[in-house]
C-alpha cells in the first residue's frame, strides 16, 4: 500500500534509508513527511495532459489527491514514459 506524503502526491520513491518520498515534490518538506489516507471513494482523478478521467486511486501513476478541488490529478501515460 502507497503512503501519501503532505504534498498530496502518493510516494513514488524512497530515501537511501528506506522511508516513503515524494520525488516530484522533493527536496520540499513535505515530500517526506506521510500523512493518514483519505478515502477517495466517489472522486475522480483527471490526466494533467490528456484530460481523461478515471476513478481516483493512490495506486494511479503520479496520483496527487487535492482535496479543495473537485478533482484529484494523475499522469496516464498519454504521451508515453520517457
């Protein structure tokens, strides 16, 4: 299970001491610092570059749940992984 980080991403890489980071956002505070999961049943996460939509889920690439909008973020691969 993903950790979230108080930047509202999902961990997406860990330190060299094994904990849980927030690599987009670091070297910012709150890349490191995890904070308790919210429950996103019923929200939706929209691709920061297509525009799709899909169920929100911690498990979604680059996933950023941003809780003052009406939507969460996350990447779907629309222009590939390089």
């Amino acid at each position: 299970m993903k950790s979230v980080m108080a930047c509202g991403h999902s961990a997406n890489a860990h330190t060299e001491s094994g904990k849980p980071v927030c690599i987009i956002c670091a070297p910012l505070p709150a890349a490191y610092v995890k904070v308790e999961r919210v429950d996103l049943t019923g929200r939706k996460a929209r691709c920061s570059d297509c525009g799709r939509e899909v169920d929100s889920s911690y498990d979604l690439p680059f996933f950023e749940f941003r809780p003052t909008l009406a939507l969460d973020s996350f990447y779907s691969g629309c222009y590939g992984w390089n």
